[in-house]
C-alpha cells in the first residue's frame, strides 16, 4: 500500500520526515525512468559496507597488507597427510580427553 509523503525541497536537497522513515536507520536511493526510490539497505549491505570501510581503513592505516606469491606454507603431500593422520588417531579420542580435563579440573 502506497503512502503519501510530504516532502520538502531545500537548497540542500529533499528533506523527508524522520517519522516517514519507519525507524529505517539508513536508507538508499535510487534514481530510475524518472522516478526517484528511497528504500531501507538491507542488512546484508549495510554489513558488506561497514566490512570494506574497515578494510579501508585498516589498509590507510598500513595494519592491513595484501600478501603477494605463495603461501607460507607448501601444501601437505599425501604422504604427509597419512603420516599426520596415524599420529593424531592414537589414544583416547579428544572429546574423552576433555570430559576427563573438566572432571579434574582444568
């Protein structure tokens, strides 16, 4: 359902009523064959904005940097991997070894 809004214009701009926002804390606009659209951001966008504005600034900052080449570490060969999982399949499995921590205490 359609509502009527009284809107002013302003050297500014348009100035629209807070109340006629519906609690809407941020909106965007959107300007499309000769109409203008004002719609709350959804709150994905509204996440996906505030990520890159974090990325941004951390990068200005210098305490964000792209890595460039290689990882740091090679990948582990099959061999490895088999090596990895013998080793790390003897004894208790971890779950018991926690319910055993947290009776005595840890």
């Amino acid at each position: 359902m359609a509502t009527k809004i009284n809107a002013q214009t302003t050297p500014q701009g348009l100035l629209i009523p807070r109340a006629a926002l519906q609690g809407w804390d941020e909106v965007e606009v959107i300007r499309e064959e000769g109409q203008i659209i004002i719609r709350p951001v959804p709150p994905t966008r509204k996440r996906e904005a505030i990520r890159d504005l974090v990325i941004q600034t951390l990068r200005e900052d210098g305490l964000l940097v792209e890595m460039k080449g290689e990882s740091l570490w090679p990948p582990v060969t099959p061999e490895e991997r088999a090596e990895l999982a013998r080793k790390l399949s003897v004894g208790q499995p971890l779950s018991e070894i926690a319910l055993e921590e947290r009776e005595e205490g840890w």
